[in-house]
C-alpha cells in the first residue's frame, strides 16, 4: 500500500494532510488583534496565504476555507475528534451568540465574575462583618470561623477541581461554579429575612449622667447566635464556588490566546478581581449607613454603637448577578475555535528534572484517570522552582490577607476615623494601588517579553522594593488624648499602665463599661460615653448631623460645665499624607508582583499539569498564607490594644489601640513576610533551569492529541469538508 506523501513545514512537522483551522472568531475580532493582515501563521511562523512557504498544500485550502464561508444560523465549529467549538447550549447555537465566541468574550465574562467573588468574599464580608456581629451577638471567633469557611471549602475543592476539571469541560466547571457562588450570596442574606425586627433604645436616653442606670447582661449564648452556622455555610458555597475561577479560568484563558498575550489577559482578569474587594469596600460603606429595617425610620445615627446598617442588600444583588453571568459562561465550548493554533506556536519553559521524570507529562493519556493523581503531585513536589514561588506567593497572600482585613482597622486608629470612613479611605486607596499594579505586571511581561528566568527576576525587584517601602510602617499618628486611658481625668491620676474611667466629676453618675458611646469635649479630650464626661442632657439641636450633649461636668469651659459632641474627636496628624504615600507603594508593587508570579508559575510546569498545579498552589497559599495571615496579623495588633470591651465581666473586642504600638507590630509582622518572599522569589530564580533551546520547540503539547487533533474543519461545509 502506498504511503500517501507528507507536507514538511519550515518548522520541522511532517503532516500527512493539510492542516485546515477554523477561523478564530465570527467576527474576526481576534484574526485582527493576534495576527498580521494577509497571514495566518503556523508555529514558527509559517504563514498561509499571505507569503508563500514550503507547506504550498497547507495555504491553500485555508484560504479557501476562509474566502467562502460566511458564519450564520447552523453553522458549526467543531474538530475532526468530534469537538463541538460553537457557543450555545446543547443544540441551540444561535449565530448572533457566536460574535461573544472569541477569547475577549470569555475574558468579559469571566472578569464580570472575578468582580462579584471580589466584592462579596473580599469586600462585603470585611465590611460588613462588625455588623453581623452585634446583629447576631456574635463573639470575634464566631466572625472569624465565617471568615474561614470560604478558604476551608476552597482548600477541600481545589485538588478535586483542578484535577479533574484540568481535563473536562472548563467553561462548565467555571460556569457552575459561578452559580453555586450566587447560591451562597443568596444563602448569606435569608438569616435577615428570618429573624425578627432589631430593635434599640434611643441614645436620648442611654449613656447620659444619671444615678439610677442599670443595664441586665445579656445571657451569655443568644438564639440568634445559631444563625453563624447559616453564614459559614454561605461562605463555604461561596469557596466551592469560586474555586475553578482561580484554576481553571487562568488555564482556560492561557490556552485560547497567544503566549505573549496570556499576562496581558490575565492580568485584566485579576486586576477585575482586586477592583471587586475595592467596590466592595465602597459600595458596602454606603449600605451601612442605610438602617438594616430600611422600612423603619430609627431614632439613632449611625455614629452610635448599637447601629445596624444595611448589611443584607451587597449580598442580594451579587447573588443575582452571579446566577446571570453563569448562563453565558456555561455555553462556552471546551475550546474556543482557532485555539489550536496557539497551542503549535507555543513553547514550553518548564523546569527540567535531572531525572527526566518531566516528560511523563507529555503522554497524551497522562492525568486523565484518578490512578495518575500521586504521579501528578510528585512530578509538583519534585519541581523546586514551582514548590519556592508557592511559597513566595504563600507570604505575599499572607500580607494581603492581614491587610485586607486589617487595613481599615488600622487607618481608623491612626487618623480616629470611624469604621464607614476608615473602609471607604481603604478602598480609595487599594483600587489604583491594587488594580493598578496587578495590570502593571502583566502588561510588563508582555512588553518586554520575558521568558520564564525573566519573570521571575522581576518578581524579585517588584519584592525587594516593598520591603523598603514597608519601613513606612515607623511612621505613626499619635492617639487621639482620651480621658482615663492616654489622658488623666482633671483631678484624677492614671495608675501605671491602667485604665481609669472613673473621676470625681462623674463618681456620682453611675456610668455603665457596657455602654461605650464615645464623644468629643469641646476642650477637644474624647471621652468612653456622655456618661463619663458627666454630661446632663442631650441637646435638641444637632451639630453637623451630630448629637450634642451639654451640662457635661467633667469637661470645663470658662468655669462652667462644658458641651460634647457624639463621635470621636478629629485627628491632627502632619503625616498623615507621607503615611497614605508610603502604604500605596507598599501595595502597588505588593500587586505588581502577582501576575508575573503567576505567569512564571504557568510556564515552570508542564502544559497538561498547569491547571492541577495552580490548584496545588492555591492549597499551598491558603494553608499558609491566607488562613493564617489574618490571624498572624490579628494577634500581633491585638497586643497593641489599651481599652477592651467589657460583656459583664468578659473581654470583647477592642475599642482603643495605642497608635505607636499597632505600627511596630505591623512593621515586624509585614517585614517578616517581605524578607521570607524575597529569599523564596531568589531561591526559584537560581534553581530555574529551562529546557535547552534546541528542544524547547519541540517539547510543546502540540503532540497532545497527535496531528489528527491539529484539523479542525466545518464539516456543514463542503468547501471545508472537501479539504479533509
């Protein structure tokens, strides 16, 4: 029998028959951003149509392919192993969904998604979560257990998901997973709608001077502290949920656009994924100022304590608009029509194991069975350059983690701002430091097209300059003087290291530690509540939208007793600007570094495990990174706390930190982890070692699927048909 002639390319591969792609978008929206006008190129750059070349049989019936065709109703993309590469649901696979068929589509919708995980993960829940505390008489580790259910499920997930859904139907991984996530901001709103109506006093008539004030403490476990169980369920769906995003959505994007291009387009998925926390921050600020019964007019402000905003409505409309946006990301094919063509041209970086173990990978049945899974792992594990940038990236998601959670926290001690205004300063801080730097590093990679070594180096720069500008963290407000905790009552004496909030002035008032409602003198000293600053009455006018309390004994004016106003009193620091400048760069190169990271760690893998391995890294980096980092940095500022809540003889939270304190702490905790990512960035960059350059080419998954996966062809058509 005769052996039918085979075409040899300028790139070395020898095809029995003409390759025929499929063009990249109905539209031509991708032929025109990727590809040079007149050309259709092939691996190294073999073109078609354009320019002639050794593969004449190749060029021809592409053209053809292209010159004839119109794409409309019916007509559908698929590959010759049977592939179906048209958008759509089952059978329904309407012309006009096929222009959203293009890899900025899939970007579009996936960046709509990593939006809505940031706002309500890391945005709503950080906002929100002192209100759901005192709405549900939650303790701190109740709050801190909700917190962790999202990275608890993620952690169960991701092996599972990365794995397997490494080698499926990406998209309906993805688009499932986003509406399992909308589930859990749905699931996380009912407890409002099934409780009862929250009800208050009027400040009018708690915390001001009196002699008979009593307050019966609350018993210790509240019925409505059961509902913490529905909120860690909702945040564990939220967890499921958001894992193929991280995993498979980097991956799937990765193998549909050229190499060059993929930092640039992950970087616009993640820089949509830092703007969600930014907006969550933002928006979320806004609803707590709304009162949560939004059909009651309430008596007291949102200055006051006992406040319950509106912490329910984030939660609704995320929810919603997560179950929209999985619909069309549930029609998206396993691979985009002309992604095969990227895969030719690509060539693989990955670290070369002096054992030769690596090459398991490039089996084309490799990791597609459960029998494959310990494989995968040690083919990881024996990876050095792969195990250090998880590390890297595990102390980098340690100090956003602390950040994120703790930043406002630390913004509304030093420059005594309240909690809406301290969240809202963050989030106008991290959205161009955060966004700005996340895009910033793909657009890097992909200007100055670095190879794997590269990338890694710039990490390392991006890193080393952090751990300068961290030093900012010397730099501290002083504390606002406070009566009894930094400043001694007149008359009275502050015993050494202790806190004094009784004086003569107010001995006689009877002043409650459960009742904090701080206030500010009009000789500009805060005091706990009007009680401790012996204030009388409350005035019927309001001072700046303020309550204003007078007769207070304790504060003296001209001899006589003075006034305070409801709020804390305004701080004077001088630093303040150089302090804000110092943390935007500090989290702008924090940011700059994870795209490249992120890239490096794609291209130091095999192609068939890189979805597996993010999923490796993801375990790594909230295992020791993201679940403990809030706790690291929590319990170093905790140390820094001068005046805690007092719940009938138990500690509660903290309402007074000492500014001085709270910045060394922060200083020590953020310069450990800085020096730890550098020395982990250095130690990847010098254990590096890439494939030699003559082989680099030929080691791409492009033998994945053997020539025949290469053909894609519209088989409705018989121009198409006719040249397979």
């Amino acid at each position: 029998m005769a052996k039918p002639p085979s075409l040899t390319g300028e790139n070395g591969f020898h095809f029995p028959q003409a390759i025929v792609f499929p063009s990249p978008s109905p539209s031509g929206e991708d032929s025109a951003a990727f590809d040079t006008p007149g050309s259709t190129p092939l691996s190294n750059g073999t073109g078609c149509c354009g320019t002639p070349s050794p593969a004449e049989s190749c060029a021809q019936p592409l053209c053809e392919a292209r010159d004839s065709t119109r794409f409309g109703e019916g007509i559908k993309y698929v590959s010759t192993d049977g592939m179906e590469l048209a958008c759509g649901w089952g059978g329904f696979t309407p012309g006009c969904l096929q222009l959203f068929n293009t890899s900025k589509g899939v970007l579009f919708f996936l960046c709509v998604a990593s939006f809505l995980q940031g706002m309500t993960v890391n945005g709503f829940i950080n906002t929100v979560i002192t209100s759901i505390e005192r709405r549900f008489d939650l303790r701190s580790y109740q709050s801190g257990l909700i917190a962790s259910s999202y990275d608890i499920a993620a952690c169960l997930c991701l092996t599972f998901v990365s794995y397997f859904g490494g080698n499926g139907h990406k998209p309906r991984w993805l688009g499932w997973g986003v509406m399992v996530m909308g589930l859990g901001s749905l699931l996380f709103a009912l407890p409002h709608f099934t409780t009862g109506m929250y009800k208050v006093h009027s400040s009018a008539d708690v915390g001001v001077c009196a002699a008979n004030q009593s307050q019966s403490c609350a018993p210790a476990t509240s019925s409505l502290s059961s509902y913490r169980f529905v909120f860690m369920l909702g945040q564990f769906l939220h967890g499921m949920g958001a894992t193929p995003l991280y995993t498979l959505g980097v991956t799937y994007l990765d193998e549909n656009v050229k190499t060059n291009y993929s930092p640039v387009y992950i970087a616009v998925f993640y820089t949509a994924a830092i703007l969600g926390p930014a907006a969550g921050y933002l928006v979320g600020g806004m609803f707590l100022n709304i009162y949560t019964e939004i059909h009651r007019e309430p008596d007291i402000t949102p200055e006051n304590t006992l406040w319950v905003g509106a912490w329910w409505i984030g939660f609704l409309g995320a929810g919603a608009a997560s179950l929209l946006i999985s619909i069309p990301i549930l029609g998206y094919p396993q691979r985009l029509p002309g992604s095969q063509r990227y895969i030719v041209m690509r060539v693989s970086e990955a670290h070369q194991l002096k054992d030769g173990s690596h090459k398991k990978a490039s089996d084309p049945d490799f990791g597609k069975t459960v029998k494959d899974l310990p494989r995968s792992v040690l083919l990881l594990l024996k990876n050095p350059t792969f195990i250090f940038l998880c590390l890297a990236g595990a102390t980098e998601a340690t100090l956003i983690a602390g950040m994120s959670t703790f930043g406002p926290k630390f913004l509304e001690s030093q420059f005594s701002l309240s909690a809406s205004e301290a969240a809202t300063l963050f989030g106008y801080l991290v959205v161009p430091a955060g966004g700005g730097g996340t895009f910033l590093g793909g657009f890097l990679v992909n200007k100055f097209k670095l190879r794997c070594s590269g990338i890694i180096k710039l990490c390392l720069v991006c890193t080393l300059t952090s751990l300068m500008a961290i030093f900012v963290f010397f730099i501290r407000c002083p504390n606002v003087p406070m009566a009894g905790v930094t400043h001694p009552y007149t008359g009275s004496v502050l015993p050494g290291g202790k806190v004094n909030l009784t004086a003569p002035c107010n001995a006689a008032c009877g002043c409650l530690r459960e009742t904090y409602s701080p206030v500010c003198g009009s000789n500009n000293l805060m005091y706990y509540s009007p009680c401790h600053a012996g204030c009388e009455r409350v005035s019927e006018k309001l001072r700046n939208g303020k309550k204003v309390y007078e007769e207070c004994s304790c504060i003296e004016k001209n001899t006589f007793p003075g006034e305070a106003e409801a709020g804390k009193c305004t701080s004077s620091c001088e630093k303040r600007t150089l302090l804000l400048f110092f943390m935007f760069i500090v989290i702008l190169f924090t940011f700059l570094s994870s795209i490249p990271a992120l890239t490096a760690t794609l291209r130091c893998v095999p192609d068939r495990q890189r979805s597996f391995a993010l999923g490796i890294q993801w375990i790594v980096v909230r295992t020791l990174g993201s679940i403990p980092g809030p706790i690291a940095f929590g319990s170093m500022i905790d140390k820094s706390c001068l005046l805690w809540q007092d719940q009938c003889g138990e500690q509660g939270s903290c309402y007074v930190y000492e500014n001085s304190a709270m910045s060394l702490y922060t200083l020590i905790t953020g310069l450990v982890y800085k020096v730890l990512g550098t020395t982990f960035f250095m130690v990847a960059c010098v254990l590096y070692k890439p494939p030699p350059a003559e082989s680099a080419q030929g080691s791409s998954d492009t033998s994945e699927n053997g020539n025949s996966d290469l053909q894609e062809t519209k088989p409705s058509l018989p121009a198409a048909a006719g040249d397979i």
